[in-house]
C-alpha cells in the first residue's frame, strides 16, 4: 500500500462525504509553519478544521489515536494561523473534527467520523 496515494484516497472520500451532507469544503491541505489542515470546511454557522487519518485494517492503533495532544496543538495554532490569513465569516463558530478512514484488504474504505473530537 502506497502510503501517500492511500492517504489522498482518505481525504478525497472525506471531502465527498462532506459535500455529499451539505458542507461546503474551502480548502484542503491548507499549511502553516505549525502544521497542516486537511480539510477546512463549513456548514451553517460552523467552520470545521478537519484531521483525515487513514490506517490499514487491523493497524495497531486506531486512527483517532494518531491525533495525539501535540497533534491537536498544532492544529489549533495552524487554525489561528488560518483565521488570521483568510476572509472568514467571524461569526462562525470553530470545531474541531476528525475522520477515521480505514483501508480494508478487500481495497474498499470505511469512514468513521468524529464531530467535535477535540
């Protein structure tokens, strides 16, 4: 498994699951100095910052897991970073959320995803 086309794979089905339940996705991939977002999104009056963790079936670890507190840290700061550079609605409120996508042996995916992880 090519870790880098699997883990694109993860965050394009996340991106059409979001888009598929009436979120608008604004940017994915967005980079600061403190790290990176996967996918920014909103709906409604929330703006998500969205953590996309892709994992083989049976991996030691869960996928949430990997969104350790450093992780989350940095997300955080790379947010504010975000906040500060764009031209967002400051009435939206910010969450927080993580998608578990897990690449089974049969080739297919599953998407397990956790609003307000953090």
């Amino acid at each position: 498994m090519n870790l880098g086309v699997t883990g694109k794979k993860g965050e394009d089905m996340v991106a059409a699951f979001l888009r598929k339940n009436g979120y608008t996705v604004i940017k994915q991939n967005y980079i600061s100095r403190y790290g990176e977002i996967d996918i920014v999104a909103s709906k409604e009056k929330l703006l998500l910052f969205i953590e996309v963790k892709t994992r083989r079936e049976n991996s030691l670890i869960k996928p949430c897991e990997a969104v350790d507190l450093h992780k989350q840290n940095r997300m955080r700061l790379t947010a504010e970073d975000y906040l500060s550079k764009s031209e967002t609605n400051p009435d939206l409120q910010p969450r927080f959320d993580v998608a578990e996508v897990t690449a089974r042996k049969d080739g297919k995916f599953e998407l397990n995803y956790i609003k307000n992880a953090f």
